[in-house]
C-alpha cells in the first residue's frame, strides 16, 4: 500500500518483521534531538575516506570516534525505541546497544529481533521516519556553505524583526486554546499532525483577516495572490526564499568586478 496512506492517518508503516510508528507531541523533544542522526551532511566533509562510507558506516564511525561529540548511534537507537513502540530498550540502554555489531566481512549491521538489517534497510528506514514526522533534511543540491550562510540570514533576519520563536510549550497552549483540544490529546498527537495543525492555523487566521480586511474596503490590495485560501497547499517550496539572493545578478556582478583594472 501506499506510504502516504499509513502517514495520512497515522497508522504504524510495515517494514520487514517491524511496525514503524509515527513520533507523538509526548516525545517531540527527545525524538527531534535524536534526529540529529538522520539529518547527518556527511557527503559535504572533505574525507575519501569518509565520503566512500555508507550513512550506516559513518554512524559506527563516529561512535567509534572518541573526538566526536555526537553519540550518533546512540541516537538512532533511542529513535528507534521511540519509532517501534519498544519500551523495554529504555529501560537497559547498554543492553540495547548490543544490537549494532560487524558481520565478518567488517561491514555494520544491526539486529531487531532475528531480523538482520544492513545500510540499504537504514536507507529505508531513514526515508519512512522522516516523511512520517516531518524530519527536514539538508538539501545536497546547495553547498553546505551556503546553507549555513541562508540559515545565519534567516536568524538574523529574525532577529532584528524582534520575532523570537515561541517554545514548546507555548504551541501546545496556542493550539489548546485555539481548537479547545485538552493538553492529554495534544500530547498524543502525532509531531506531524501538530506541526501541521499550528501551520493550517496560522494560514487560516492570516486568510480570514487579509479577506475581511479586503472585503469591508478597509484595506486594499493592489496584487491579492499573496491571500491563498486556507485549504491550499501551504508547503514551502523553497525554505530560503525569502532571504536567498539572485545567484545570477551575484555572479555577474563579481565578473564584472574582477574585469576591471587593478589599481597600482
């Protein structure tokens, strides 16, 4: 059956001889910590050696790694607790870490139950919790550079807007407040229903007040295709869009400056 089935309605996504459940409200602070390891731009460290591993294989690594400071495998083994329902691993840590061994070739696998796992089942299993939970990975289409440059413009940006992030717990109020849902079923949402919830929120709010505003004469719009309707899409194609440059007016203006005589 289709993924996006099991994601519309939260239900568990079979894999192998395991059910992969979606990451409830209850967990979201643990589970966005760990997914530190899913989220890994291992492709941008400038190491043959490093760049010939698999996702599996640098996890090891870095486990291995005493200068490292993420435990990383550590991680996705707490994510995995979370994402299998599997309590029991919570309660002995180094009991459920024995897992994650060498087969005799050298190569990292891991165990659930009798069932083996290699890198390409990491592969999938990386790919079904983050389109379950919203997970946002790094976009290897961009250099990490430049990324790191659009997420400091965006920090900044927010920052001298005077805009400071709201915390956990303050959502969970909002949405409580708004909807009249009990906090005990918040915290059983899903972390991808709650995002999404406080998203369709905040576009329905803005929705109604740009259309009132519009309509009673209080206000006018010169162009109105920035009022979407509350029901349309409202994923954002492009996170940096409102920070990002034209790259081509960038580049050229550098060409022209490098053209130009130098100065004795």
């Amino acid at each position: 059956m289709d993924i996006n089935y099991y994601i519309a309605f939260d239900l568990p996504v079979p894999y192998k001889n395991i059910m992969i459940y979606p990451a409830t409200v209850k967990d979201y602070m643990l589970f966005t910590t760990c997914t530190g390891c899913l989220s890994l731009d291992k492709n941008s460290i400038p190491d043959a050696k490093i760049l010939t591993m698999t996702d599996l294989e640098y996890l090891f690594y870095c486990f291995q790694d005493e200068g490292k400071k993420e435990p990383y495998l550590l991680w996705f083994d707490r994510l995995l607790s979370i994402c299998l329902r599997d309590d029991k691993s919570f309660e002995n840590i180094e009991e459920s870490m024995k897992r994650y061994k060498y087969d005799q070739k050298g190569k990292p696998f891991f165990t659930i139950g009798d069932e083996t796992y290699t890198f390409k089942d990491f592969a999938e299993l990386k790919k079904i919790i983050c389109l379950q939970n919203l997970v946002e990975l790094p976009d290897e289409n961009i250099s990490k550079e430049v990324r790191d440059s659009l997420e400091k413009a965006k920090e900044y940006k927010s920052r001298i807007s005077g805009t400071k992030p709201a915390s956990l717990e303050d959502y969970i109020i909002s949405l409580s407040i708004v909807t009249g849902w009990t906090f005990d079923y918040i915290y059983t949402l899903s972390i991808r229903k709650f995002t999404k919830s406080l998203r369709r929120l905040d576009n329905y709010i803005h929705y109604k007040i740009y259309l009132s505003a519009t309509m009673s004469g209080m206000a006018h719009f010169e162009d109105t295709s920035f009022i979407k309707h509350w029901l349309s899409d409202i994923e954002e194609e492009d996170k940096y869009g409102d920070v990002s440059v034209d790259l081509s007016s960038i580049q050229s203006k550098v060409s022209l400056e490098s053209a130009k005589p130098k100065k004795e």
